[in-house]
C-alpha cells in the first residue's frame, strides 16, 4: 500500500483548564501513546497514521492539565498486535500508575500472555468497529486465554450489534467493559432496544462501561446530546462507570477534535456532584483495574 492510503491523523490539541480537575487518583482509562515512526514501526494493515506527537511527554502535560494520576493506556491499532509502545508507557509512568489493554489472538502463547501480565497489563480488546484489530468473531478463544490470568475483557462494538451479542456477554467468565458507552447513536434514544440492553448488562454486574461518549453524539461539539444517555447510565450503575479521554482521539480532525478539558467538565455534569465525580474517576477504576486505594 502506498502512503496516501495512510491517513495522517492530526497532532493534538491542547486543553483548556478544565473547570473541574480531577481530584487525587483521578484515573484516564482509555487513551492511546505513539512514538517516533523509526522507533516504533506501525503495521501495514492499519487505517491511519498517528501522528509523532501524540507521545508520552505531550500526555503527561495533558495529563497534569486535567488532574489526572493513573493511566489505562489501550494498545493503539496502528501497530496491531505489536504492544512494545505501551510497554514503553506503562515503564516510564510505572506499574503503581498504569495499566495496558492488549490485543491479542491464538497466535500468543501461554508464556509471551504472561510476560503481559507481568508488565501490567490487565485486559483484552476485541471489536467488531476497528480494522487492524482482534474481531469480536474470536471473543470467546481470547476469553479462554485471559481468563486464568483474571484480566477482563474490553469490547468496543457497534450499538446495533448489542442485541445478538447480550447472552453471550452474560455467559462469559470473565468481567467485560464496555467502550465508548455502547457506541449508541444519540438518535437512537434511551427507549431502543440496544441502549435498553446496555442497561441490562450492567445490572448484571458483570459489565462495566467507559463514560467515554462523544463518539455517540450526533450533534457533535459541546455534545449535549449525550447527556441524557450518560445520565441514564450512571443512574443505572454508578459503581460500573469509568471514564477515558480517548485522547489523542483516533479518526477525528480539525474543528472536531474534542477538546480534553471539556470533556472532564463534561463528565462532571453527568455526574452531578463531587461523590459521583470521584467516584468514576477515583474509586471505580482503582477496582477495576487493581490500583492501590
């Protein structure tokens, strides 16, 4: 494939200071970390080109900006099933901070899934929206993979597949987190079937979801279409929400780009008070992903 094939994603922008920071132990549990192109080759198979400077030292700036301390760093699809760029992240932020979500496939064995865990990663994504990635075809042979290593698994699904996927999220062992609120329009409504169905799994209490929900708006900017979805949600189960920048924010350019200390604000506004607050950027992600309280 030629380089014009390779979409060159826009650098980052930077962040307004958030009316809002996040108090002590904020955690951001989805975000992605590139590097230098010679240093970290990128995959053939991937549908953009990450730009240079969505790297570690401009996060920790953004990360400072917004109040954040812990880290989920989610291993980005331009290097495929390649994970030394977050293992790099997780290094230098260290074990006590962060966290990584894989990719990962039966081609892994049982000692190279262990030198994962060892490095801090906790979890396993698999999508049926991503190209370059884990298909959701083979959930259930990385579920058996993950599984005694006790890491979770995270599934980032178009909303409208959430109906034929509900039961077999509910068989699995293992807990799953739910990307981007569900991928559901804003059009859609609280009353569909598939937003109905996110409420159900996370009843269950076996699924969690990251408050992650621009993706979601159909009015775009300052997304205030998402609100009442968000509200609903944390309303729902406000002990499995977690939340996620999903900086530098992959697929979207120019005047779109979201604006990362607006979507703190943001998610402050969801959850309505202080308790709440914390309690999705604080106290939820230290259980889900086993930080120290």
């Amino acid at each position: 494939m030629s380089p014009e094939q390779y979409p060159l994603q826009g650098p980052p922008l930077p962040a307004t200071t958030p009316k809002h920071r996040g108090p002590a132990g904020s955690t951001d549990c989805h975000f992605h970390l590139f590097g230098a192109h010679n240093r970290y080759p990128l995959s053939p198979g991937r549908s953009y080109t990450p730009p240079e400077e969505a790297n570690i030292e401009t996060y920790r700036t953004l990360a400072s900006e917004l109040g954040i301390e812990r880290m989920v760093i989610v291993n980005p699809t331009p290097y495929g099933k390649e994970h030394t760029i977050t293992i790099d992240s997780i290094e230098f932020f260290g074990r006590d901070s962060a966290r990584g979500v894989a990719v990962i496939d039966e081609s892994f064995s049982d000692v190279a899934l262990r030198d994962l865990d060892a490095k801090g990663f906790v979890a396993a994504r698999v999508s049926n929206v991503l190209k370059n990635t884990t298909p959701v075809s083979k959930m259930d042979e990385v579920v058996r993979r993950i599984a005694p290593l006790g890491w979770h698994l995270e599934m980032y699904v178009e909303g409208s597949s959430l109906p034929e996927l509900e039961a077999r999220i509910l068989a699995l062992p293992v807990p799953v987190v739910i990307d981007h609120m569900g991928k559901i329009p804003t059009s859609r409504g609280v009353d569909s079937p598939e937003f109905k169905i996110l409420l159900r799994l996370l009843e269950s209490g076996k699924c969690w979801v990251k408050m992650c929900g621009y993706r979601s708006s159909v009015q775009g900017p300052p997304y205030a279409d998402v609100i009442e979805e968000a509200q609903k949600i944390i309303e729902t189960a406000p002990d499995k929400c977690v939340w996620g920048t999903d900086w530098p924010h992959p697929h979207r350019e120019g005047p779109l780009l979201p604006d990362d200390g607006k979507l703190m604000d943001l998610l402050y506004e969801w959850a309505g008070n202080d308790e709440q607050f914390r309690r999705i950027l604080v106290d939820n992600p230290a259980k889900l992903y086993r930080f120290k309280s």
